[in-house]
C-alpha cells in the first residue's frame, strides 16, 4: 500500500509540471495583460510598458516561466491585486468554507443517491424505477445556476426559510479558530452560530449536490442491476439468508467499486470550486473568488488557485483509490 501511494504521489510531478505550462502559457494569452490588470483600463502605453519592465514581463517566455516555477515550488504564487495579500492567505482563508458545502453537498448525493439507486434496482421496471431514471435526468440535464436562483428566491426571498447568502449571520460575533463555521461552532460551544452557518449550507449544498445525487443514482442503480443477477446473489437467496445480510454483505458490498469512483471524481470537481454556487449565494469560498479574479485578471489568484486546487483533486482519487482495498478484498489481493 505504501509503495502504491508513493507512486501516485510521483505521479502528481509531472501532472503539475504539464498543467503549470498550459495554465501559464493561457493566461499570458488572455486580452490586456497582467501590466493593465495592475493598472487599470486607463493605463498608458507608457505606463503599462514600465510595469511590465518592473515586473520582468518583456523577458522571454522561458525566462518568465523559469521565475515562476522556482516561486512556485517555494510555495509563492504571488500578491492578489484584489486583496493586496498573498496567494496562499487567500487561498486558505476561503478553502475551508468550500470544504464544508462539499461536504454536505456530496453527503446529501450519497445520502439520497445510493438508496433511490438501490430501490430503483430492486424494483427494475417499476414505476419507482422509471422515475428514478427521470429525475437523475432531469438532475443532470438543469443548469446549476437556475437551480439555484430558484432555490434562493423560492426558500429565501419569498419564504424566508433558510438565509440566501453568506455563510453565517454577520451579526453573530462568532470565534473562527479553524474556519470551518459549523465546527468552530461546536468547538468554542457557541452552538446557535454552529446552526446558523449550517442553514447557510442547506440552498447551495443542494443546488450544488443535484448533479452527484443524479449521477449517484443511475450509477449505483446500473451496479446493483448487475450484481443481482449474479450466482453468489442466487445462492445467498437460496440459502435463505436474512435480506439485510443478503443487500450488505453481498450486494451493495460488490456494486460500490464504480459508485465510489463516482463519490471520488464529483468530490474532486466539487473541491475545486463550485464557481456558479457561490457566486449566485455569495459564499464566499475559493469558487466565488475565482471568479471574481477572472473579472478582475488577478492572474497570480487563478495561476495559484488552479494549481493548488489540482493537487487537491489529485488527493482525493488517491483516497478514493486507496478505499477500494477497504471495499473489495480482491483489490487487497492483486
């Protein structure tokens, strides 16, 4: 196991060294220039040709690229022009807040997704199962965006049910020893800005969550279709099993290889910022910001952002591979 993890983890040298070419050489392509960026629509040519003097922009590409790299494995990808602070203060002063709607974005999917997948299996053919297959549809096929606009103003602007924007109150004067706003709430015991930062989760974990839950569903219903019909399913039955023992250890057991590497990869492309989500409820995690630096070309943000945000989706299949060992021993094995 550790020599795998190793490997993986050589693995992620040369995927960062291919991605930092093409993420430095496509920013340099983008309209204007980080020397306009700094300065404004209303730069001279002048003034843009004396920052980017300063700022070692008229050196070669390669020269240009080298200085980047060697920042860059220093763990120094520059100043956001936004804020006027660094990179990685940015970066994890807003990642914690995208972590916590992963989490319950992709804890909702799995939460739903696995169970209406297995029944929807279960009962092949059934009016359950024909619209299971709808929904995952249609789950699929609404944009993110308009769900959440019409989750906010449905359960915000004309209920006022749950908050629309934001991720706590901020009249609450709460402690934020980690950034994660629900746990800090239960660590410092100020349990009413703990609830309040978990509503704050609720429209956009589930508008964020409704692409896994559709995917989830159809996976997990064509897995289990195909493990039901196998002969150890067959002779378990015929052995008159209990059916919880039957649907634990010899069904969704076999059928969650596949539903775990779907669990993975939309944990990964979640971590690496639901763009649209935040900025429609003004979360305020690394996608809202992202965004925000590409109106703004603060190039250091998305050549920082992306990069780091790459190691973390990389991670993350490395956990979900090292899991099936813990769901298939024949993974153990081979």
């Amino acid at each position: 196991m550790l020599r795998f993890i190793a490997r993986r983890l050589l693995q992620l040298i040369p995927i960062l060294f291919g991605l930092s070419i093409l993420l430095f050489v496509w920013l340099r392509q983008l309209p204007g220039g980080p020397g306009r960026a700094l300065l404004g629509e209303r730069a001279t040519a002048e003034q843009i040709e004396a920052i980017n003097e300063q700022l070692g922009l008229n050196d070669s590409i390669f020269v240009q690229y080298w200085r980047f790299l060697s920042r860059v494995l220093q763990f120094n990808f520059g100043t956001s022009i936004q804020t006027g602070r660094p990179v990685t203060t940015e970066f994890f002063q807003r990642f914690p807040g995208t972590v916590e709607l992963t989490l319950f974005a992709i804890a909702f999917a799995i939460i739903l997704g696995i169970p209406l997948g297995y029944l929807a299996a279960r009962r092949h053919g059934s009016f359950l199962d024909s619209a299971s297959v709808v929904a995952s549809l249609l789950g699929v096929t609404i944009p993110v965006f308009f769900l959440a606009y019409l989750l906010r103003f449905g359960f915000a602007v004309e209920l006022g049910w749950l908050p629309g924007s934001g991720r706590q109150d901020v009249r609450l004067d709460a402690t934020h020893p980690t950034g994660f706003f629900v746990l800090d709430g239960v660590l410092t015991r100020e349990y009413d800005a703990a609830l309040d930062a978990f509503l704050h989760l609720v429209l956009p974990g589930i508008a964020l969550g409704t692409i896994p839950l559709a995917i989830i569903v159809r996976i997990t219903r064509a897995s289990v279709l195909d493990v039901i019909n196998e002969d150890y399913v067959r002779t378990a039955e015929s052995k008159g099993l209990a059916t919880s023992t039957i649907r634990r250890r010899h069904i969704l057991r076999n059928a969650m290889l596949p539903v775990a590497t779907t669990i993975g990869l939309q944990t990964g492309l979640l971590l690496s910022g639901a763009v649209l989500t935040e900025t429609v409820f003004a979360f305020g995690g690394v996608g809202s910001f992202i965004a925000d630096a590409i109106g703004q070309r603060d190039y250091a943000v998305l050549q920082g952002f992306i990069l780091i945000l790459a190691v973390v989706y990389v991670l993350v299949n490395l956990l979900v591979d090292i899991s099936y060992g813990l769901i298939d021993p024949r993974v153990r094995v081979r």
